[in-house]
C-alpha cells in the first residue's frame, strides 16, 4: 500500500495520502487517473480493470485489488 500511495502523491501533486482518502475527493481529474492506472499497471505488472479501480477508489482498496490481480496472474 505504501508505494501505491506514493505513486497517487507523485501523480496527484498531493502532499499527504491517507489510506482510505477516495482519489476523486484528493482533487484528480479524469486524466490523472487515467495517468495513475497507467502507472500502476506499470510499476506493479498487472492488467487492471477500469471499473475495478474506479470502484476501488482509496489506496487501501487499490492495493488489495492489485494483490488480488497479482495472486491471480501467477496462477
């Protein structure tokens, strides 16, 4: 979770990440999220569905949607 809420800082311009701050109430637009998925997918190797992570919304539940994909990929 912690690298998931740096990257959100990184991409956000946001200072402080709380955990379960929804991403949309910390200020980011359409774009940035777009961003942020994008980085994610990235840095953590995994295909994450859009609606999943909209759903997901807060760092918390990003970071155990990811896990989830991850644990699933390597099956």
């Amino acid at each position: 979770m912690e690298r998931v809420m740096e990257l959100i800082s990184q991409v956000g311009g946001i200072e402080v990440v709380l955990p379960d701050t929804r991403i949309y109430d910390a200020g980011f637009s359409s774009v940035r999220v777009l961003d942020l998925l994008l980085r994610l997918e990235q840095e953590f190797e995994v295909r994450i569905p859009d609606q999943e992570f909209i759903a997901a919304g807060t760092p918390r539940r990003i970071a155990e949607l990811i896990e989830r994909l991850r644990e699933r990929q390597a099956a």
